[in-house]
C-alpha cells in the first residue's frame, strides 16, 4: 500500500495537498504524521525525514522503497499510476491549462503564503483585517487568484475549478483554508467556491484531524501567544 508522510494538519498546506487529493479520489494510503517539532538538522522531523528523501521535508510519498517528493511529483505520479481517477481533466487543453495554475500556485503567491500562514484550528478575522489593509502583496496575490478562479469557474461552469474534483483543488485546498482563517474579502462566486471546497469529503476529515491535534506550535503561529 502506498504511504503518506505528512506534517502537522493544522499547520502544513504542503501536506495538506496530496492528502486531500487521495482521499477525496479514492486512493488507498497509510498515513505517517511527523511531528513538527522543529526543523532544525538535529530535531526528530529532519531526522525521519531525511531517511527518506534528500529534501527532508513533507510530503513523501512512498510506493514500496520508491520515494516520491514534492507536491507536484506526487500529483503526476498518482495520475499515472491511477488513470481510472482522471485526476488531471481529460481535456488536452484544460489538462494543460490545470497543470500550469498548479505549477504558479506551487511557485507563487509568496505574499499570501508568507503573511497567512495555513492555521485551520484558528480563527483570525482581526489579523486578516490588519493584513489586508498593510500587505499590498497579499492584496495583489489574492486578485490574482480571484481572477484565476473566476474565469475557470465561469469556462467550466463549476462546481470545481476544472468542472469535477481535479489535482488542482486539491492544490488550492489550502488557500481556501487560509481565506477562511483569515476571513479576507471575496466576492460571492468565490467565497462559494471556497466554502465547496471546505465542504469536500476529503478536506472535511483534513479539518477534523487538524482541529482534534491540539498542538499549538507557537514558531508556526506568528500572531498568537496562547489558544
């Protein structure tokens, strides 16, 4: 059976990616959770980890002693290996259009990613506030994606970015968490995206475990002291 490496659900989108993809699609997987316990050489996360993979990082996915690393990696090699899932659209054109909204998502939106960082357990809607209003490069990241959204949603009528579930909402998946924990202003079409995405099995039970971790790690939580 293939196996997960994931960190910590409330805290690590990386994970969140490939895990939501599997179970929303139906892939069978034994779940690891490693610990963030810190990220330094020594800590017990680099350590598991590097045994792995060079990278030292979540999430690895394992196919017997073949590991594969990095979010984008293991989109592609569940597509391969489950082409019954049509995991990617099985439009040429939208295939090509879905893996390139992926790829600026796994290479961009530094702002959003760097100023909001995934917390599902928290609810932050004064930080989102301060944030919207001071970070010009989350409010250049966020137009961005609403504009990105809109146009697939309106081309392919919804209720996902490409029509059905593809690679690419699990991709977004943690986004849409962080839009939630910071409640930053959408308009109506994708705020309803964002909300069926939450409501999706797979990111329901991701909800679930992150919130029953009660883990609070205070280097991942830059705007909270305490719970």
């Amino acid at each position: 059976m293939l196996k997960l490496y994931v960190g910590n659900k409330n805290y690590s989108s990386w994970s969140m990616r490939p895990w939501v993809l599997m179970r929303q699609s139906g892939i069978a997987f034994e779940e690891v959770m490693v610990r963030f316990d810190s990220f330094d050489a020594g800590s017990h996360f680099k350590q598991t980890l590097s045994g792995l993979t060079p990278a030292a990082k979540v999430p690895v996915l394992l196919d017997g002693e073949l590991a594969i690393w990095d979010t984008l990696a293991i989109a592609e090699y569940l597509a391969e290996q489950h082409p019954d899932k049509q995991l990617w659209p099985s439009d040429r054109a939208a295939r090509a259009r879905a893996r390139s909204v992926c790829a600026e998502m796994h290479s961009g939106f530094t702002g959003l990613r760097g100023n909001c960082p995934m917390n599902i357990e928290a609810s932050l809607p004064e930080v989102g506030a301060l944030i919207w209003r001071d970070k010009p490069a989350v409010r250049s990241d966020v137009q961005r994606l609403v504009h990105m959204w809109t146009g697939l949603l309106q081309e392919h009528g919804g209720p996902m970015l490409f029509g059905d579930f593809s690679i690419a909402d699990a991709y977004f998946a943690p986004v849409c968490m962080r839009f939630k924990t910071y409640a930053l202003p959408l308009p109506t079409l994708i705020a309803d995206y964002v909300q069926r995405v939450s409501e999706l099995p797979g990111v329901v039970a991701w909800i679930a475990d992150a919130q029953a971790e009660q883990d609070f790690l205070d280097f991942e939580e830059p705007y909270r002291l305490n719970r």
